[in-house]
C-alpha cells in the first residue's frame, strides 16, 4: 500500500478536509492514475451529507468523486491498453463481477455485485470502502479505465464521465436522431449535456425551465426552442409533439405536464432522482401509448463510445475550475444552482496541503 491526500468527510455535518488516505499498490492487472481533474456532481453532496441513507448509507470517513481525469502513472504487468504518460478517465464504477448477465451485455452499471467509485465495500480490504476522486491518486481495474481523446479540455471532460454518460446513454437507447423532436427539462449539470447531445445527434431540441433568464444559455448550447415550463399555453402548444424528453430534474415537479407532451409512443426518462415519489396520472400513459422510464450512466463500452463521440463533436461540459480548499464553498453554491454547469476540480490545488 502506500499514502496519498485527499479531502474527505469524518460525518454527516463535517466540511471536506484534507487528509491522508491509503491506496492499494497496483495488481496485475490495474492501472494507477494520478489524478488532474475531478468533477463534482449532486451525488456527492448526498453522500456526504447521508441524504441516501435509506438506499446506500455513508460509511465514514468518506473521499467522494467519480468523474476522474487523470495521467498513467503505474501499469500491473498484465496491463495492455495503457501505458505510464497516457492520459486516462475513471467514472463511477470501479469494478463488478463480469460473470452476471449484465455485465456480460455491457451493462456493468447494473451488475448485483458492482463497485462504484466510492463508498462502496472494498474487496482489495485496503479500508472499508472504496475512496473516490477527491485525491491525488488513484488504483483501478484496468477494464474500468477510459481513454480521453486528444482534443478535449481535460477539466472539460471530468463531467462527461457521470453528467455526460448519464445524458448520453438514454438518448442513444431511445433512437435520438435527426428526426426526432427532444425535450430536456432541466439546465443544469444534466440537462446542459443533454441539450449539447441532442444537438450533436441532429434532434429538434426544446429545453423546459423556470427560470426566464436562462433563455439565453440554452440556445447558447443548442437548444432550438426554450419553453417556460408555468406558462401554460407554451405548454400547451406542444401537446402531443415529442418523440423523447430528458427529465434531469431533481426537485418535486410534475410529470404529467411532460407526459401530456409526447406523442404516440413517446418516451420520458429520468435520470434525475427526486427525493419523493413523483405521482402518475395512469391516463398520462395510456393515451398515446406513452413510456416512462429512468437511466443510471451507462457501460464501460457505451462510456467509451460517448467520449469518443465527444472528442469527434468537441463537446465538454461547461465547467468553473476551483482549487480543492473551495470545495464546500461549491457544495454550498451547488445546492444554490450558482454554477454554470459543473464544478471542477484541479487537483493539482491538492499538493500544497
């Protein structure tokens, strides 16, 4: 094993602070990264704080972080894809069983037996739970390893490994094409890559918001239409029109509105998790055929494939670069929506605590 900083939480209403974690030295077959950049999303902030209890309770002391850019450092003598001096990605599953039907079909994501990133068992017993991104370095599978393409902001790309998967994945299953009319409810860390992807896949695309002022920005990243979501008659005149909308909301809201607006065989899927059941109109579904669906990031191929498409289409996600010793501050900022759209870190900031 050896040590390396990182900032972690001792409980539910600590602050991050920087401390000294372990990492296990590199297997056969793994890869060590050190890592440049790392992304904050949502879930961070709901696992340090044990907003999920019910589901995944926080084990403490906790090193959040899942969306990883990083550079090679160390390769396990079995290792083929990379080499040390290559630049490599980590998102937010570590390892799984690879035997389970799923896994097998390139669904890692949804393998009974799955690691993610942080927080969840360590089978290499190095400590209780997985460590994630908020660190210098960092010891993965070399199968849960992504190549970055050359092109790509680097700080740009972090968000793409779970804000960036998360969007993309459900608008490839559900056949986004140049034919298609796409809704994306949301602009935020979410929904900004939602509408950069839908754009990229040639779709007529409308972004539903509360908020007047983000008008601009959202035809700035693509959208063609912006439809403020309590005026009722904007509503209204796209009855029935949608071939998919991209729910990323997190907050109570409803979702009949949205599903009024799909035509026959319209798809709504969520890939935002409201804390509290959202109720469905039964009727909602039934007239016109109508699907509701949700999405959890993707495989490592379709992660793979989605940085790729990103690095042909020079799509990243709109970030604000922060030293690690603001990172509260930016929990804070996030809870407010003050970031346009992602908050990420450069952890080289790390090195001098």
């Amino acid at each position: 094993m050896y040590n390396t900083k990182a900032y972690a939480a001792a409980s539910a209403t600590s602050p991050l602070a920087s401390t000294t974690i372990a990492r296990r030295e590199p297997t056969d077959r793994d890869v060590q990264i050190e890592i440049l950049f790392c992304g904050i999303c949502h879930s961070d902030v709901h696992s340090v704080r044990n907003e999920w209890s019910s589901i995944a309770p926080t084990v403490y002391p906790i090193v959040p972080g899942h969306e990883m850019v990083g550079r090679v450092t160390k390769v396990g003598s079995a290792v083929t894809s990379y080499k040390p001096g290559d630049i490599a990605a980590v998102g937010c599953m570590v390892d799984s069983d690879g035997t389970c039907p799923q896994c097998k079909a390139g669904f890692e994501q949804f393998c009974p037996s799955l690691t993610l990133t942080y927080n969840s068992p360590d089978k290499h017993k190095t400590a209780p739970v997985t460590y994630g991104g908020y660190s210098n370095s960092i010891v993965v599978d070399e199968s849960f390893v992504l190549r970055v393409p050359a092109n790509l902001d680097l700080a740009g790309v972090a968000p793409l490994l779970c804000a960036g998967i998360t969007t993309y994945s459900p608008l490839r299953h559900w056949g986004v094409t140049k034919s298609k009319k796409v809704g994306v409810v949301g602009l935020g860390g979410l929904g900004h890559m939602g509408v950069k992807f839908a754009r990229a896949f040639g779709a007529h695309v409308v972004v539903f918001t509360t908020s007047p002022d983000k008008k601009e920005d959202a035809l700035r990243l693509g959208a063609d239409e912006v439809v403020i979501s309590r005026n009722a008659d904007e509503m209204q005149k796209h009855a029935g029109s949608f071939d998919f909308i991209l729910d990323t909301v997190s907050a109570k809201h409803d979702i009949n509105a949205y599903l009024n607006l799909l035509r026959l065989d319209g798809n709504i899927t969520l890939v935002g998790a409201p804390e509290n059941p959202l109720e469905v109109s039964a009727f909602s579904l039934i007239m016109g055929r109508r699907s509701l669906s949700g999405s959890m990031i993707g495989g490592i191929a379709e992660t793979q494939e989605m940085l790729d498409f990103c690095g042909e289409h020079n799509i990243t996600a709109d970030v604000e670069v922060i030293p690690i010793q603001k990172v509260n501050e930016a929990y804070e900022r996030l809870l407010k929506s003050d970031v346009k759209y992602r908050f990420c870190i450069d952890m080289a900031s790390l090195k001098s605590e």
